[in-house]
C-alpha cells in the first residue's frame, strides 16, 4: 500500500494533469466530502447494527469506493490547506484521551458535556 504521502502526491498528481487544482478550493472540496459522506451512509441507512457489520461482497465493494472517495478529499483539503492530518490525528486522540478517560467513560456513549463535573 502506498504510504499517506505517496497518495497525495498521487493525488495532486491527478488533479494537475486535468488542469482540476482550480477547482479544488477547501470550500469545494469540503461540500464535495460532504456528498461523499451522504453516498456512504445511504448503504447503511435502514440496516440494524448486524446487518452494517455483514455486509454482502458487491455491497461491501461499493461501500470501500465510497471510503475511498471520502478519503480522497480529506487528504485534498489537508493539502490545500497545509494540514498533516496525521498530525492532527493524534492531536484529537489526545484531546479526547483527556475529555473522555476510560475510567470514567466506559461503555457510556455521551457527550462530554453530559457528563457534568
């Protein structure tokens, strides 16, 4: 598999080629994310928690397209914007390893602000 980088330069390789970077605003490409994302939900919508973790070959393949194309873009809007997600990665998990420790939050899905002082 390609590292993280290598898909991006990949990427950026793509989008040249085709003379497609001016179009490839974070603005644009957030609303294009947020159509992507609406296109993986709609395999799962309708489906019990069961049924969303078994899913069929061919559905299971389109669901991967649709990851693919959700990843695309958010590793288009980190470039555009000189953002290392990867980075930024671990700097949520650290924030979040602070605002839900597992001691207090286990097998408790609320909010972090439902959880009072």
């Amino acid at each position: 598999m390609d590292s993280l980088d290598d898909l991006n330069a990949r990427l950026i390789r793509f989008a040249q080629e085709r003379d497609w970077e001016q179009f490839h605003s974070p603005k644009n490409l957030s609303m294009a994310l947020a159509g992507e994302v609406g296109e993986l939900l709609e395999h799962f919508q309708w489906l019990t928690q069961e049924q969303s973790l078994d899913l069929a070959p061919e559905k299971k393949e389109q669901v991967a397209m649709e990851v693919a194309d959700c990843l695309i873009y958010l590793i288009r809007i980190a470039e555009r914007l000189g953002v290392d997600p990867i980075a930024a990665a671990y700097r949520k998990i650290a924030i979040n390893e602070q605002r839900y420790p597992a001691e207090r939050v286990r097998g408790d899905a609320r909010r972090a602000a439902e959880y009072g002082d």
